[in-house]
C-alpha cells in the first residue's frame, strides 16, 4: 500500500511470541474515510494489519473496513 507522506494515521504496536519466534503487530487505522471518490461516498473505518519477525519478515498484511468505531483501546 503506498501512503502519503504527510498523513500520519494512528498506530499500535504489540509483540507476541509464538512457540519458537517473537513477532510484531503493527496496526494502523483511520476513521471516517470513504469508500469511493464521490461527495455521496459511504464513510468507513478502515484498518490495516501487518505481522513482522524480528528480522523484519512480513509474514501477514491485511487490511479491511468496519462500521465500528477504531480506537487505540480496541483496535489490536
């Protein structure tokens, strides 16, 4: 996904281990984005998932959109 440079979308950051490795959550979110380019666009929350090992593998990215409210206290 490319981003532009001056948006800075709020993040949160875990560590998890699993049985053998340490790995990183990162998630970053915005609300009230919409969803096509038209003044009548359906606004959504939208979300994007990427776990890392430590050695900077991207192992998983997802993102998606919700109606529910993001926020740092629900969002990992």
């Amino acid at each position: 996904m490319i981003r532009a440079s001056f948006l800075r979308l709020p993040t949160i950051i875990t560590k998890q281990w699993t049985v053998q490795v340490e790995k990183t959550y990162t998630y970053c979110y915005l609300n009230g984005v919409p969803l096509r380019n038209s003044d009548d666009a359906l606004l959504v929350n939208w979300c994007e998932l990427t776990v890392t090992t430590t050695d900077g593998k991207v192992t998983y990215h997802n993102s998606f959109a919700t109606s529910y409210p993001l926020r740092d206290e629900n969002v990992a």
